[in-house]
C-alpha cells in the first residue's frame, strides 16, 4: 500500500464521506476538509470538502492565472453563484450529487461563492497549489467578512437564490 512511506491509493468510500460530513457538523464554521495533498505547499491541491448549509462561505476569486478550481458534487446539493465585479449576481447554479448538473469549472479572476443546499453536502475540489490565505484583492470588498454582524443576513440572501426545488 505504501512505498517509501507514501501512501500510493486512497479509496473514497461511504465511510469517508460519512466521517468528512460528520466533522463539518460538529465544528463551529459547520465544514470540514479532508485534503489527499500532502502538505499545504504541495502544487497539486484535491480534497474532500464537507459543507453544512448554514456555512458562509464569502465571495472570492483566485488571482493566480494558475488557480481554475474545479468542485464535482458527490453527496447532497450546492448552489453556485457567479458575481460580477461591483458584486451583483451574474449566474447561479444548482449542482446535485447524481444529477444532470454535478460539478463546475470555475476560471481565475472569477468572483464566486458557493451555498449548501442539504446537510451532509460533500464536494471534491482541485487546483494548484501551494496554499495561500486569501489576499485583500481576491476579498470581495462587496460582501461581508465571515463573522461580521451583516455576514447572516447575506447569507440568508444568497440561500435565497436557490428556492427548494
């Protein structure tokens, strides 16, 4: 299974999907990652992303030219919301585990956001590394910051663009 140390196959299987969401329920920010990179400076980044559907994700963009991010939907429901640059909503997209519609490509320099619509909503993302905390050009100056007093009312609005189906 492993050589060197390195471990050469990882299975994604309902166990691990199981433990992913139940970790993203039990924390406060209600999501969890499970990354398959090794380290954060790795140049390949694929993981496991467990989103409640009340996180707040703020809108953002990655800069880098190198920095497409592509999310497949494997278990529940996730809204995706494209916004132009002055904040206002330019397309959504409801994406479902097994539906007609399961992942996006989503190009740098693209201000995004996505929602969870159903609890125990788990999406497998890739793109480039290394990690980086987001810079303040890549912040949607639109958009309340996780945390702020303002973040649950925006929140609530952009749950609001994916009515139950």
């Amino acid at each position: 299974m492993s050589a060197g140390g390195v471990v050469q196959v990882r299975l994604i299987d309902r166990d691990l999907l199981d433990a992913v969401a139940a970790d993203a329920a039990a924390r406060p920010r209600r999501r969890a990652n499970h990354n398959f990179h090794p380290a954060d400076d790795f140049p390949a980044h694929r993981l496991l992303n467990a989103i409640e559907p009340d996180s707040y994700l703020p809108p953002h963009r990655h800069v880098d030219p190198l920095k497409d991010e592509t999310i497949l939907v494997l278990r529940g429901e996730l809204g995706v919301i494209r916004f132009d640059d002055a904040g206002a909503v330019a397309e959504t997209w409801r994406l479902a585990a097994g539906g007609d519609r399961l992942g996006i490509d989503i190009a740098h320099g693209t201000w995004h956001t996505v929602v969870a619509l159903a609890p125990g909503t788990i999406i497998f993302e890739a793109k480039s590394g290394p990690y980086r905390p987001l810079a303040s050009a890549e912040k949607a100056p639109w958009a309340p910051a996780e945390g702020e007093p303002a973040a649950v009312g925006y929140w609530r609005q952009l749950q609001a663009l994916f009515p139950a189906a």
